[in-house]
C-alpha cells in the first residue's frame, strides 16, 4: 500500500460572498503531494495550482506567505479537474496523510460549495485520511499540536523548499513520518524535545501551532 502525503495552500473567500461562506471561507490554490512506497521511499510527486471560482486576486498577505501570485492561479484549472486528476494520481491502494484536518475539512466543504461531493474516489480518500499532526503530537505525548516547521526543526531535518509551499510541505511531512517509523531516530527526537523543555529560553509558544485548530464550517 503507497502512503500519500498532501498539503494544500487555500485563500479567503471575498467577505461579499456572504451564503458561499456560510459552506466554506475559502478556496484551494494549490494541491501538493509525495508518495510512498511500502519502503517507505518517495516514488512520484504532485504539484497544481488551481484557479478559484471567487478569488478575483490573491491578496498581498498570501501572496508573501505562499509565494503564490495571482498570475500563477489566472491561468491554472478549476478545482474539478486539479481534485479528479489528484485523484487519479493516488491510485487505488493507499492511506492519505496531511498536517491537521484543516485539509480533508477544506475538501469536504469546498466540494460541496462547487457540487463536485461525487467525484470518483472522494469517499476512499475521506475513509483512508489520517491526520499525522495528531499522530506525531500522541507519540511525543503533547497534549496540544505542534506547527510543522517546529516538527521538523526538533527532528533534526532541514526543511527543504520554503514553508507553505504544497509540495515542500507535502515532503516535509513525509520525512516526519519516515523519521517516526524509524526507533533510532525516534529515540534521537524524543531525547531532542525532552532537552528543549528543560532550556529556560523554550516557550510553549515555540513548540504549539494554536492558529492551526481549526473546526468545520457545519
């Protein structure tokens, strides 16, 4: 079975489009993705932008965040043909991995906002998702969630790309997981986290992404 690490980069819905916020606040610009083999190696990658049916501009603040420009999404597919050949490029046999539920949540109520809640293989990758970020945080013993930039940071990894790229993401999350299937490097971190919560310097602000719990919009 191929594990498949996604990460998608959203936009606010304009604040006029009163009734379509009331399903969902914003729209995916941007599906990135890695698989792995049951080796746990990286065989293929995904990367689209997607052009919104309500974002006219992609605002200065995430424009900077993302590096994701307006030109870039002008010219890109609609969410329908970016999800199908998503989709498609999963496959038929594989679990599903994202950083928070922020992601599957955003799918669920942006697909059905677009009336697209039929598409193909929607109901396997619902029932197939797993939210790593919950996952890595029981398996240090954190009671709340931890930003993927500091994940890394304690594991020892240099986050390859810039933060909030899809695909950069995507991959970092990937090695999060390699590294937590491994006992050796496993040990290597937790001994790594129980040493930054002994420095004085180390704040629990530093550690804890409290901006990314997030609730569905129903």
């Amino acid at each position: 079975m191929n594990k498949i690490f996604v990460d998608l980069e959203m936009h606010p819905i304009p604040r006029s489009f009163k009734e379509e916020r009331q399903i969902c606040t914003q729209e995916i610009i941007e599906i990135g993705a890695v698989k792995l083999n049951e080796q746990n190696k990286e065989t293929d990658s995904f990367c689209e932008f997607v052009h919104p049916a309500y974002v006219q501009k992609i605002y200065a603040k995430f424009q900077k965040l993302t590096g994701i420009t307006t030109e870039d999404v002008a010219e890109a597919s609609v969410l329908a043909d970016v999800l199908t050949r998503f989709i498609d490029w999963c496959g038929e046999d594989y679990t599903i991995y994202s950083w928070s539920d922020s992601d599957i949540w955003q799918i669920m109520n942006e697909t059905r906002l677009k009336n697209l809640t039929d598409l193909p293989g929607l109901t396997y990758m619902y029932n197939n998702w797993r939210d790593f970020q919950q996952e890595f945080s029981e398996l240090l013993h954190f009671e709340k969630v931890m930003n993927l930039g500091r994940a890394v940071n304690l594991a020892g990894l240099d986050f390859s790309g810039r933060e909030h790229d899809g695909l950069a993401d995507a991959r970092m999350t990937s090695h999060l997981y390699v590294e937590s299937r491994d006992s050796k490097s496993f040990d290597r971190l937790r001994k790594m986290v129980e040493e930054a919560f002994s420095e004085s310097t180390f704040t629990m602000g530093d550690m804890f992404d409290f901006g990314s719990i997030t609730f569905p919009s129903e």
